[in-house]
C-alpha cells in the first residue's frame, strides 16, 4: 500500500518592517547609530579598557585638566613610549641577532624546498619576535588609555559608557574611526577611490620605508666597513623611535577622545548661549555644519558623534536634507542673517577643532565659509580654541565667541 505524501503549502514568509526611531521613509532622515558589532580585536580591547574600580570624582570639567591631572597623564604618557620604545628596540635587536646568526648565506635558488629550510629558523624567530611585540604594544597601550581616562575623572565602568570604551580601545589598538554613512552623514562623501588607496599604502609603508632610507645612509657613511651584521642592527634605533612616536600618538589621540564628551557640550554651551533661539532655518545649517566637518575629516570621530548628539539635545532632530552636502552647506549660510550666520561659524569652528586637529580641508572649509557670508579668512580664532582644547586648558567664552 503506497501512502500519498502530504502537500506541502509553501507560503511567503511575511517580513515585519524593523522599529527604528523617527520617520525612516526618507533616507535622508539622520537616526542614531545602530549598536556596532564588534570584530574579535575590538571586542578584547573593550573588555582590557572596563576596569572594576570607579574614577577618581573629577573636581571640574574632564576637559579641564588641573596640575595634578597633567602631571598624572604625563606620567601615563612618559611610561607609555619608554615602554614602546623599549619594546620597538629589543625586538630589533633579536631580529638582528636571529639574522647574522640563523640567515643562510649561499643557497641555490634554483631549489625552493632547499630555500625554504634554510631560511626556515630564521623566519620563525623573526615571526614569533613579531607577533610578541605587537602583543605587548597593544597591552601597553590599553593600559596607558584606561590609566588617562581613570586620571581624567572619566567614568567607564556603566552601561552608558559602551560607546566610550569602544572609542577609547579603537585608540588604543590604532582602528580606524567608522566610515560607514551614519546620522545622514557620509564620512567618504567628498573621498576618491584613488585618494583612499593612496592614504592606505602611505600608512602601511612608513616603517619599511624608514628602515630602507637609514640603511641606506649607513651604507653610504661608512662604505665597506657596513658589515651584515652592523646593517642588520641599524633597524634598532628606527623600531624604537618608530615605537615611541605611535604611542605618543595613541596616548594623544586617547586624550582628546577623553576630553571630547565634556568640551563638546561646554563649547556649544558658549556658543547658544551668546545668541537668540535659532530659527527653523539656522537648526538646518548648524546640522550641516557638523555633517560638513565629518565630511572634511572623512571618518565618524567619537568626539564628532558626541557634538551631533549635543547639537541634537539643543535643537531637537535634524531636518530632511543631506547632512553632508558642502556646496548645499554654504548656499545656505550665506542666505542667513548676519547674528545666525556668526552663531554657525562658530559651531563650525568647534566641529572643526574637537577631533583634536585642523585638517588643510577643515581649513579650507572655514575659509570657504567665512568668504560666503562676507568675513575676512581668519583662521587664528580656530587654532586658538584648538591649542586649548588639546592642552586641557580651561576655554573661555570670549574664545568660542571668536570664531564668529
């Protein structure tokens, strides 16, 4: 008896719309940022960044860096690079070792398996020289950021502070910020594909190429008497230096992301404070001023997300219109009225100065906007607000008030 197999009814699976916050007919319409999900490198820098103990209370604003504070992130930043340093030397120093000793002088080329084993030790030292030193580095660095951020006063020890640890282990463990479209914002907007490339391979080929320059020299000084192995050892000095520098450039980088949150909402503070309520109109531009300037720096710095959110906390949700659009940017501002235009030049000098640097297109992009709305270009009351962000001085509203 043969059973009849049973029907099968294939139905559509019916996909229910995602909730999201706001209105996402548009896609123009800014929303906050998803939770990101975590690559294995940041998820561990997270976890080496959350500490058990609380910060120390700061007595002023964590932007405001008083004497005790500096001397305690100078000491935080000194260990920092005379660890690095030491590593960066060490490591060269084995390298070097490994290859006067280990590394095969005559070997027939025609031979692969024969090159392979001769230079089989010498590879593996070199190898596993590296991958301990950038343990270490890494290991370092995490520790001298949540060393900073403990001095500082800055909290990280909540669920409201993920965001702060994702920055601060992505500054540790030298990760690019987003550049994914977020907030309505396009950090790649104004970016070429070959100018991406570019930036790539010149990262990636500075310590090669700072390494083939000084052998070079050295070769060229001392002639004949360049030995192998004297050659092998002028990498040291270079690692070291080279090790130095990237971790005074973490622990910097570090300490404007700790000051960021703090200096973003004292700054625009000054900044409403000296004007009346913006129109519909001004609210549009001052959103465009912050999406310009992430545009200009081509990556979501965590201090730019904090002065978005801040601008939003003070005007309320952006309009429907691209956040990332220059030209679009400044036809506006020079529509304004003269108070509304000054009120945007000087959030556009905050957004410019609070990811710790002025870019040649971030001045550009002041320039351009102090040329439409009928100012002379002066880009002095930017570099004075960045000087003092960045050293922790306290920043007064005269200064803000400046770059309008």
């Amino acid at each position: 008896m043969t059973l009849a197999r049973p029907s099968v009814v294939v139905t559509r699976t019916t996909r229910w719309p995602r909730v999201t916050r706001g209105n996402t007919a548009n896609p123009l319409v800014p929303r906050p940022l998803p939770r990101p999900r975590l690559k294995l490198l940041e998820r561990v820098g997270v976890r080496a960044v959350r500490r058990t103990r609380s910060a120390t209370e700061p007595v002023d604003a964590i932007h405001v860096l008083n004497e005790g504070e500096r001397a305690e992130l100078r000491r935080v930043e000194r260990g920092a690079v005379l660890r690095a340093a030491a590593a960066g030397a060490l490591a060269a120093v084995l390298c070097a070792a490994a290859e006067s000793t280990l590394a095969p002088e005559d070997v027939d080329l025609g031979d692969p398996a024969a090159l392979a084993w001769a230079w089989a030790p010498f590879g593996a030292v070199l190898a596993l020289v590296t991958v301990t030193e950038i343990l270490f580095l890494y290991a370092s660095s995490l520790r001298a950021v949540r060393d900073l951020a403990y001095a500082a006063g800055l909290p990280l020890d909540g669920e409201e502070s993920d965001e702060t640890r994702l920055a601060l282990a992505r500054a540790a463990l030298e990760l690019p910020s987003p550049i994914e479209p977020s907030f309505g914002v396009d950090p790649q907007h104004e970016a070429t594909r070959a100018e991406l490339l570019a930036a790539s391979f010149a990262y990636k080929g500075k310590t090669a190429l700072t390494n083939f320059l000084f052998k070079a020299f050295v070769r060229r000084a001392l002639g004949r008497a360049a030995t192998r192995v004297l050659l092998a050892f002028t990498a040291v000095p270079v690692n070291a230096a080279w090790n130095a520098w990237v971790a005074w450039s973490v622990v910097r980088e570090a300490r404007i992301r700790v000051m960021g949150p703090s200096a973003a909402e004292e700054l625009l503070g000054h900044a409403f404070a000296a004007s009346e309520k913006p129109s519909p109109a001004c609210a549009a531009v001052l959103h465009q001023a912050v999406g310009c300037a992430i545009v200009r720096t081509r990556e979501l710095h965590p201090n730019l997300v904090v002065l978005l959110r801040a601008m939003r906390a003070h005007l309320g949700p952006p309009p429907q219109r691209r956040l990332d659009d220059v030209p679009g940017f400044l036809l506006a501002l020079a529509a304004l009225p003269e108070e509304e235009r000054r009120l945007t030049l000087r959030c556009l000098t905050i957004a410019a100065i609070i990811d710790g640097r002025l870019s040649r297109r971030e001045r550009q992009l002041l320039v351009q906007a102090q040329q439409v709305t009928g100012h002379e270009p002066d880009l002095g009351p930017a570099e004075r607000l960045l000087r003092d962000f960045g050293s922790g001085n306290p920043v007064p509203a005269a200064d803000v008030l400046a770059g309008g």
